[in-house]
C-alpha cells in the first residue's frame, strides 16, 4: 500500500482573499503533482485533505489533474496541527487500496514519523512550505519506509 502526503500548494494572503485559496503559482504547482502523480500510474482510492480552503483547493486541483475528481473528500477526523494523527493511521488500516493526503505540515510530519518509525516526535522528513511537497511511504502494518519524495524546486522548466 501507498500512502502519499503532501503538503498544500502557495496559497493567497488572507489580504488578498480571506477565504485563502490557492493562487495562480499553486494552481501550476498542484497541475504538476497531478500531471506527475498522473505519469506514476498513481490511483489512490481516497484523496483527503482538511477543512481549510487553500488545502481542499490543492486536492481538487491535483485530483482533477489525475482524472480522480470523485475520490476527494474531507477527512472525517480533523487533521490540523496539534491534532491525533491515530484516526488517519486506523484508516490506513482499514483501507484496501492507496491513500493520498493533503494537509498542513505538522501534521503531515508526525504522520509520516509515525508510520515509519513509531514515534511521531521524530523528525525524519521535511516539507518545504507551501508549494506542494509530496511523500510516499509504503507498507503495511508496521512495517513503513519511504519510497519517494519531491518538491516544486525539483521540476524542470
């Protein structure tokens, strides 16, 4: 099983739109990750993201990219920062088939530390900021490691 985080693409300033979706650059950002997710034969059978508007934006636009459109959906369990990342592992559990994650950075962070390692205090990988860094890990049980990471600054042209 695959299980790929990533964190939201550039979003607008809540001066520029206090409902913060994502801009023009995270638009081409997240048109990237979904051509790429696209080119990887990557189909996970649910692609959840938070409640937050700039981090739904960047799942709709990735999805739409892969042709999944109808695979997106909010967590059923809050997924921001400071919050149990326990519900998200039950559901890689029970789930049959690859997940996709879109969220906030601490959260993704502790998620991937825990799947990997067991201890989700542990760094063991960064995102970088706002522009649609992505993970994969893959395994089941306990048994978790990272097969692949990118980030925007990687592409070419």
């Amino acid at each position: 099983m695959k299980v790929i985080l990533i964190h939201h693409v550039n979003a607008l300033t809540a001066e520029q739109d206090p409902q913060r979706h994502i801009s023009a650059q995270g638009e081409a950002e997240a048109a990237r990750l979904g051509t790429r997710f696209k080119a990887l034969g990557l189909s996970p059978v649910r692609i959840l993201h938070s409640e937050a508007q700039w981090v739904s934006d960047t799942a709709v636009s990735i999805a739409a990219k892969m042709g999944l459109a109808d695979r997106v959906a909010l967590a059923a369990y809050p997924i921001n920062t400071g919050d149990a990342v326990a519900p998200f592992l039950a559901e890689i559990a029970a789930t049959k088939g690859d997940l996709m994650m879109c969220g906030h950075i601490d959260y993704l962070l502790r998620a991937v530390a825990k799947l990997v390692c067991g201890d989700e205090k542990r760094k063991i990988f960064d995102f970088k900021p706002g522009n649609g860094t992505a993970v994969c890990v893959e395994g089941e049980g306990h048994e978790w490691s990272i097969t692949w990471a990118w980030r925007q600054d990687h592409a070419v042209g």
